[in-house]
C-alpha cells in the first residue's frame, strides 16, 4: 500500500510544477524549414524535392517565399513581392533580418554585377552548421565559413544565403 501512495506524491509533485513549453527556433538561414512552416504555412505545389515554395501571390504562379531546405536545412531564402516594383532597399534589407542567424554581424555593403545593392555578415552559428563547402565567392575561392550575403534584387524582393559576392 506504500508504493501506490508514494507513486501518487510523486505524481502530485510533477502536477505541481511548471509546465514546459516547446521552444521552436525562428525561421533563419541555417536553421529547419519546420519553422518557416509556423509562419508562413505549408509549403505550396510549386514546391520540389528540397526547394520549398510558400505563399502564392493571388492569381499569380509567383510564390512569397521559395527556400532551399536539403535534410530540412535551410540553405537559401528568396523574397518576391506581389507587386512589381522596388520598395525601398533599406525596407527589405529590415525585412529579410528577421531571417538571419541570432549570431550574425553586419559586415559590408557591396553591390552586384546587376547594380543590385547588398550586404555581407559574418555568422559563426552558420558556419557550424552548414557545409563548409558552401561558403565560397562567385569565382570558387573559399570564403570565411560563416560568411553570408543578403541581395536586395530589381523585382522589388531580396535573396540570402551562405558565401559573398563582392563585386565594389
């Protein structure tokens, strides 16, 4: 009769404590695509294998989101706007933040071949968790791992991922 009456303090006590939610990490670079998932819905028909598509734009074949996810991890991120048109760079460069690894350290403007302005940061997170291999620059030539560069495009939306392009 001891042991029963043992079992039920002991379950009284776990009853008593505090509940322990699930913390679910943000959406980011080098994080799962599971989180993007908790904001942005399930990914959409124009997904394919690794490469995950959210949120169409009505009437539209354009989707919000497109992420690059092999084994559930997020390589790349690209934005696309419903409306054609640029906002303003500095508006999507806030934007896409949201998705930056927690760690990541803004580095250098720099613009692209297209005229396309962007910036360079530096995460260790990032450089843990993804390949070494993708850090790299347009020509091959390794990059610090860690190294990641966010585009502000000409169709009004922005694209992220590991490596940089430098190009002034």
């Amino acid at each position: 009769m001891q042991r029963p009456l043992a079992v039920l303090a002991f379950l009284l006590v776990l009853s008593a404590a505090p509940a322990r939610a699930q913390v679910l990490a943000p959406p980011a670079l080098g994080g799962s695509a599971s989180a993007f998932e908790q904001i942005l819905g399930g990914a959409n028909d124009g997904s394919l294998g690794a490469q995950l598509h959210f949120q169409r734009c009505a009437g539209t074949n354009v989707d919000q989101f497109v992420v690059l996810a092999p084994n559930d991890q997020v390589w790349t991120i690209q934005r696309e706007s419903c409306q054609f048109g640029s906002r303003p760079a500095d508006e999507r460069f806030a934007e896409a933040a949201q998705f930056l690894p927690a760690d990541a350290v803004a580095g250098e403007a720099f613009t692209t071949e297209e005229g396309e302005p962007g910036w360079t940061y530096l995460s260790q997170t990032l450089g843990t968790v993804l390949p070494t291999s993708l850090f790299h620059d347009c020509t091959g030539n390794a990059v610090t791992p860690g190294t990641l560069f966010v585009v502000a495009d000409s169709y009004g939306g922005w694209f992220m991922g590991p490596g940089a392009c430098l190009s002034s």
